[in-house]
C-alpha cells in the first residue's frame, strides 16, 4: 500500500474506533498497536512499552501531576468561593459587576488551578447561584462561567501549553508568558459584553416593570462599605500571593516548571491546612483522589498519543502529509485559516490534549516553513481549542455547567456561550494582526535576562 492509503486507512481506523465510544487513550493506543502488527517490523511490537516510556519521560511532563495536585488543593477548599465572593464585594458597583466579578474570579482561579473544568465547577458553583438570584438571565450567568473557565487553559501554568511546548519543542516559560496578554484580551472582551449585556437586560426589565410587570432584581441596588470589602480580602491574599511567588520563581529563573509546580502544591496545601484547617487525613483524600484520578487518566492519554504520533512518523504518514500540504502552495495565511478550521472540527469531538499530540507532527513543519512564530501559533491553537470546550456538541465546559446547575436546560447554555465563541474569534483575528499581543512580553523578558 501506499503512504497515502495507509495515511486515509490509519485516519479512519481512528474516527471508527472513537465513534464506538472507546475511552480516548484505549482508542488511540489499540490503532497505533494494530497498525504497528499490519505494516511494521515484528520487532516493533517489542518496544511498545520502551516507546510509552521513553514518550512519556521528558522532566516538563513531571510537572503536570504536581500543578494537578496544586489545583486540586484549591478547587477542593472554599479558595473559589471566597475569591469570588471579594472580587464581587470590590467590583458590585460597575454597571455588570457580578458577571465582571466571576470573569475575573475565573481568570485568577484559572492561574492557579490551570484547569477549565475545575474553574467552572469552583467559580460556577457559586457564582451561577448568585449571578441567577441577582436577576441575570440563566443563559448568560451560564456562558460567563463556561466561558472564564476556559482561561484555564491558556493562562499559566496551562497543561495544554505544557504538552504543546513538549510537541513543538519550544520554550515552556516563553510559552506561559505568551498566553498572558492574550488572555487579558480575552478578559477584556469578555467583561465588556458583560457590561453591555447586563445593561441590555436591565433595560428590558425597567421597560417590563414599567409596564406594570414584576420588579426584577437587576434592578436593586446592593452596596457594601469600606470595612465589608477590606473584611473579604484576608482569605484570598494568600492565595493571589502563591500564585504571585510562583510565577516569580518560574520567570525569575529561580526554578525550573517542575521544581516550580511541586513548589505551588507544597504551599497550596499549606494554605488550605492554615486557612481553612484542611490537614486531615480524612480531608485530603478527596484531593489526592481527584489527582490521582486525573493525573492518572490525563497521562495514559499522553502515552498513547505519544505511541499513535510515533507510529504515523514511522509510517511517514505525518512526513507525506506535511509535503503535501507544503505542495499545494497555499499563502500563509489559507495555510493558517485551513489549519484552523481542522482544529475547530477536531474540537467537536476530541480534547485539547489528543488535537495537540495527534497533529503537531502534521501542522506544525508547514507553519514553521510559511514563517509562523510557533509560540504565538501556539496561543492561537490554544484560543481556538479553548472554542472546542464550550461549543456543542461535546464541549466539555457545557456538560460542567449543567452538572452544577441541572435546572438550566441544555440549550439555554449552549446559546448563553455562543457570544463567547464569536469574541474569541475575533480575539484570533486581532492576534492575527497585532503578534506582538502575546510576544512582546516574553520577547522583553529575554532581552532583560540578557
């Protein structure tokens, strides 16, 4: 057979097997070992194991067990609550503020946690609650929450960047300080559709009310004095300050990711015993089992992408598939838009961590010959993987959204995250044309350290 035909036999062979409902690692890993036993050297069967490892035993990888363990410690603690409780204890008076208050409680729990779904259960447990009791529609206190949880993935220490980083090969740190001024952007854009829809929606219900219908409790006035808000910040300074020293110590070149991510777990645990008494045993098995279990499922993914890249690049099927792109002389930028597109449609069906793992080998060497920054591709890639959680119809983010608040149907969720989805997109679009968004900051970084 041809390099083609084994390229179409081994992309349906996996499409197939995932269809069926086969947990994600156990696919992947069962058609990389069947097209190994069809097509390479029988000896090759005998270094599976070898391979996994070999894969699997770059020191970046280390960390993500540890910045789990990190996160798990402060999604499993009141931390969330309480951020958010102080950020809408600060924030209450700007038109919106409730919604602004849980963007930004998500962006910061995000920075800490590094993970999408803990940052919607944490910050949507009670932000949701409130933002609904406060008179938000159930669709819109829906897509915030969906929305700012997916900054857990571009805002480090990100686990998607981690694995990108371990693909591309490119700077971890260089990475994580690319991802920051986009995902201020994204805050940006999100907090003022916030503000501009709750004006919209307070105007509907003045006009309603005016009309003679009920009061609705967007339009009650809730105010807190200086002492209320000084009273809400002891709890959550000690959380902002760990994630303050952490970033310190990985850009100050104090420490390398790993030493950096068992740094934060260490105190992240210290702070849950010393503020919340969390210390017992019968309290920190919960947070060792969460970890345990995700680290555990999340590595096993790793492996067995790492085995399926490794047998489409022995293959040649990634090689092939590069050339022909790379033939079919398209312009940079219908380079970028197609490759794009591919990762919107993979993100229907796949997580973040299959698309990085399962194309980088195939995207990646056209992008670097059309000139493309890999680091600011991957900011962009993240963006747009970062669509995939919240679009239907497997976005991740949805199903922890209706998990969180059963009572909200499907559908108002998914039309509650889709104004989120077009401002990332053009979130794309101006990183398209201003770069220097998300590379100035780590190109000054590497000029001072010089």
């Amino acid at each position: 057979m041809s390099t083609a035909e084994i390229g179409l036999l081994y992309g349906a062979a996996t499409l197939l097997i995932m269809f069926s409902g086969m947990p994600i690692a156990f696919a992947l890993g069962l058609v990389a070992t069947a097209f190994m036993v069809l097509f390479m050297p029988s000896a090759a069967l005998d270094t599976v194991t070898q391979n996994v490892y070999e894969e699997m035993s770059s020191i970046t990888l280390l960390s993500i067990p540890l910045f789990i363990l990190k996160g798990a410690a402060i999604g499993r603690s009141p931390a969330g609550r309480d951020l958010y409780s102080a950020l809408h204890v600060w924030m209450n008076r700007i038109p919106g503020g409730l919604g602004i208050a849980n963007i930004f409680a998500c962006a910061l729990f995000a920075a800490m946690a590094g993970s999408s779904p803990a940052t919607c259960s944490a910050i949507g447990s009670a932000g949701i609650p409130e933002m609904r009791r406060r008179g938000y529609s159930s669709g819109f206190a829906s897509g915030l929450i969906a929305a700012g949880g997916t900054l857990g993935i571009l805002l480090p220490p990100s686990i998607t960047m981690i694995l990108y980083a371990v693909a591309s090969e490119q700077s971890l740190g260089r990475l994580f300080l690319a991802g920051i001024g986009p995902a201020l952007l994204l805050v940006a854009f999100f907090s003022f559709y916030a503000a501009w829809r709750y004006r919209h929606e307070a105007h509907l219900a003045l006009r309603a009310h005016q009309s003679g219908g009920a009061s609705s409790a967007l339009l009650d006035n809730e105010h807190f004095t200086i002492r209320q808000r000084f009273a809400a910040l002891p709890r959550v300074l000690p959380f902002v300050l760990l994630l303050t020293g952490v970033m310190f110590a990985l850009y100050g070149g104090f420490a390398t990711p790993s030493e950096t991510a068992g740094l934060g777990a260490v105190l992240a645990l210290l702070l849950i015993a010393g503020i919340y008494n969390t210390w017992r045993p019968k309290q920190l098995e919960p947070i060792m089992l969460n970890t345990i279990r995700e680290s555990t499922m999340l590595m096993l993914i790793i492996g067995m992408s790492l085995l399926y890249s490794y047998v489409m690049s022995y293959l040649h099927i990634s090689q092939s598939t590069a050339e022909w792109i790379v033939a079919q002389h398209l312009s940079r930028w219908v380079l970028l838009a197609a490759i794009l597109v591919m990762v919107v449609v993979l993100g229907f069906f796949l997580p973040p961590v299959s698309i990085i793992l399962m194309t980088a080998p195939i995207i990646l060497p056209p992008l670097k010959a059309a000139g493309f920054d890999l680091v600011w591709f991957g900011v962009i890639m993240t963006i747009v993987m970062e669509m995939g959680l919240i679009h239907p119809p497997v976005g991740l983010n949805l199903f922890v959204i209706k998990n969180i608040a059963s009572d909200i149907p499907l559908s108002d969720v998914v039309w509650g995250v889709m104004p989120f989805v077009l401002l990332m997109t053009l979130a794309v679009i101006v990183l398209c044309f201003a770069p220097e968004i998300a590379l100035w900051l780590p190109d000054q970084i590497i000029t001072m350290a010089r």
